[in-house]
C-alpha cells in the first residue's frame, strides 16, 4: 500500500472531536474520587502518552477512523481500570460472585485488549509505512510485535513494583496468582491474534476508503 497516495486534510474530523470529547468526559470521571490515586495515574497514564501520540501525529499521519474508535475503546478500558482498579472493577466483581469465579477478570479483558487494539494500529502502520505486503509474514511480525508490546508492559510493572514497593500492589493486580504475568501475556497473544482474524477485512476497507477519500 503506497501511503503517498493518502491526502491528508489538516482540518479537524467531526468524528475526532467526538471521540475526543468521550475520552475526556470518561478521564474526568475517572479522575472523581478513584480508588487509589497512584493506582489511577499509572493505569490511565498509558491512554494520556496515546493521546498525545495522537494529536503530535494527527496532521502528518492520519490514521483510519476504525484506529481512533479502538483506541478510545482501549483508553476507556484503561481509565475504568484506573478509577475501580483492576482488581475491585464493579460488573467483573459481580460476575466473580455470580459465576463464583477464582478472581476478578477484568484485568484479563485489559491484557487481551492489549494485543487486540495494538495488533490492528501496527498493522495499519506496517501496511502504510513498510514494504511488507498482506500474508502471512505480516501477521506474524504484527504478533511478534505485539509480544513485545506486553512484555515490555510486564518489565515497566516490575520496575514500579520494585520502585514503590507495596505502593503499586493494585497497579500489579496479581490477584494472588503467581502465573498472573504469564496469563497476561497469554490473553495479549490471543487478543492480537483473534484481531487480526476477525478484523482484517474490516481494516482493508477502512483502508481504502482513505485512499478514495
């Protein structure tokens, strides 16, 4: 895909303004009396590095609409997780008691979601950007990326445990499993995988419909 043929509009898509204006609604929210104050600056601090990503990008390179609308769903996902915490997620705590699951599961929806969004913003990146063309290469340097993505999380965790000690025990969110980091990496793996199987045709369209813009 020769992303030279992509005109960029420099003028502000309604459609932008509006994510944008969700996203700040939820942050502010958010940011209301959240469980643990730390917690919920290093659980929403992510979304805050993409949005500014984002916006530092926007008039050089203009993403599909279907990337902004998962990100805003993985921002959302963040900043929920940062004002209940990963561990006490209301609807996830209901569904534990209700089901009589082990633990609450919202964190494995926050890991998963951090191979499923990632996977289809690099594939876009590496169609446009790369000389890599649609197969089974892509994929797998899309998946091995998005490994990478969740270690790297997995080490960035470590090091403000290690740091803050008992301070960041929410921001772990082990729950007590000491295969924890493990499943999440699991979940990411699963989530960029599943991605790119039930998303790509999507993606393609969206795609080039910025190309016949």
């Amino acid at each position: 895909m020769d992303d030279r043929r992509i005109r960029v509009n420099n003028r502000l898509d309604p459609l932008h303004v509006g994510i944008l204006l969700i996203f700040f609604g939820v942050l502010i929210w958010s940011a209301i009396n959240p469980k643990d104050l730390f917690t919920w600056f290093l659980e929403v601090l992510p979304a805050l590095i993409g949005l500014i990503v984002l916006t530092a990008t926007y008039n050089r390179f203009r993403f599909t609409n279907l990337i902004y609308f998962l990100v805003l769903i993985h921002a959302i996902i963040l900043i929920v997780g940062g004002h209940y915490t990963y561990a006490e997620m209301p609807l996830f705590n209901w569904l534990r008691d209700t089901f009589h699951l082990d633990r609450n599961y919202y964190d494995r929806l926050g890991h998963f979601a951090q191979g499923f969004i990632p996977a289809i913003i690099v594939r876009e990146i590496l169609l446009r950007k790369s000389g890599l063309t649609r197969g089974k290469l892509l994929s797998f340097v899309i998946i091995s990326i998005c490994l990478a993505i969740s270690a790297s999380y997995e080490l960035i965790e470590w090091g403000v445990a290690e740091a803050t000690g008992s301070a960041a025990d929410a921001f772990l969110g082990t729950q007590g499993d000491v295969w924890d980091t493990q499943w999440d990496m699991f979940m990411a793996l699963l989530g960029a995988i599943l991605s790119l199987v039930s998303m790509s045709n999507l993606h393609n369209k969206f795609l080039k419909e910025l190309i016949d813009h």
